[in-house]
C-alpha cells in the first residue's frame, strides 16, 4: 500500500473526529459525537449531522427550533410557557 495513501486516509479520519466532536458538542454530545468519529469515521461523521439537536425545541407557537431556556422566542417574540 501506498504511503502517501495511508497518510490521506489518516487525515481524512482525523479531520471526520474532529468535526464530529464540535458537531456533536454543539448538540449537547460532545463525546458521543467523538466516539461516533473515532470508531465509523466519515460515517460517524453523517449520523452525527443527521442526529438530533437536544439544546434546541420546537417553538409553540412559529415550530422554529429555538433553545430550551429562552422565555421569548427570537423568531415570533412571543413568551413561552415555563414548562418548555
């Protein structure tokens, strides 16, 4: 096999954890995301940008994805109930 091959294929998979660690933790999975990219790489990678984000809600009143803590939507400025 190639070195140079085995090389790009290394930076390859590095680059895929890493992007799945900062995906991951933007979705409150930060190591989920890294095992995910350690263990399947690239695909890792794509079941970590296709998995759903737990810091963010559906709206009650627009369905825009907002953060769980917020009191008033930054889409429809309406104020949102307590129990969100």
């Amino acid at each position: 096999m190639d070195e140079s091959f085995v090389m790009w294929f290394f930076i390859i998979w590095l680059t895929c954890v890493a992007i799945s660690a900062v995906v991951g933790a933007k979705r409150a999975n930060p190591l989920g995301g890294t095992f995910l990219g350690v263990i399947l790489g690239p695909l890792g990678l794509l079941i970590v940008l296709l998995s759903e984000d737990k810091n963010r809600i559906p709206c009650q009143f627009c369905a825009e994805k907002i953060q769980k803590k917020v009191k008033i939507c930054p889409f429809c400025q309406k104020e949102l109930a307590e129990s969100t």
